[in-house]
C-alpha cells in the first residue's frame, strides 16, 4: 500500500510539472485538461520505472565516463519517447528537450530522495 501511495504522489507531482512546463516553457505545448495531463504523468512514471533503467544499462559507460552527465541524456530520451507515444504533447527542438529533462529530473531527483526516508 506503502508503494502505491508514492506512486501516486509520484504522477500528481510529475503532473504539476508538466502543467507548470506547458504554461511556461516555450516549446512545450500540452493540450487538453488536467486529467490528460494525468494521463501523460501516468505513462511518464510507468516508462521511468519501465524503460529508463534499461536504458542506463545501454548507455551506462557514457555514463560513467561523463561523470553522471549522461543521465541528462536518458532523461532526454525518455522525454523523446513520450512525445512520440502521446499526441496531445508537444516538444519542438532540442534545447527545449533538454531544459524540460532537467526540470523533470531535478523534480524526480527531490522526490525519490524524500520519499527514501
């Protein structure tokens, strides 16, 4: 049960910033009401749990040989992909993928350090 309720705080929270990155992050374009925004939260936490550790483990010695930067770069392709399975987000060029991966994954950051406690 314990798990669930992260979970859930998880997708409200990673939510909220997709909203707040839609309002004021020129590039990112979200259309639709707060529940698709939920919805495109919801499938943001299940590729994060699903596919980005996959995707560490392909890209873990550039990883390593970065010194952790190229975390910023599985962010940015786990963002890419969810541009491409949802229609209704929209992120156009790769400065803006790259500033919305850093939000999201300082935000991600401050959560799963939080909620290790």
């Amino acid at each position: 049960m314990k798990g669930l309720v992260k979970t859930a705080a998880i997708i409200v929270i990673n939510a909220l910033v997709f909203w707040a990155m839609g309002r004021y992050l020129p590039g990112f374009t979200l259309s639709g009401d707060f529940r698709q925004v939920l919805v495109i939260a919801s499938i943001f936490t299940a590729l994060n749990f699903i596919l980005k550790p996959v995707i560490k483990l392909l890209f873990g010695p550039i990883i390593v040989l970065t010194l952790g930067l190229g975390l910023v770069v599985v962010n940015m392709l786990v963002l890419y992909i969810l541009d491409r399975l949802v229609n209704s987000l929209t992120i156009q060029g790769v400065l803006t993928l790259l500033y919305a991966s850093l939000i999201v994954g300082v935000v991600n950051f401050g959560l799963h350090s939080i909620f290790k406690k």
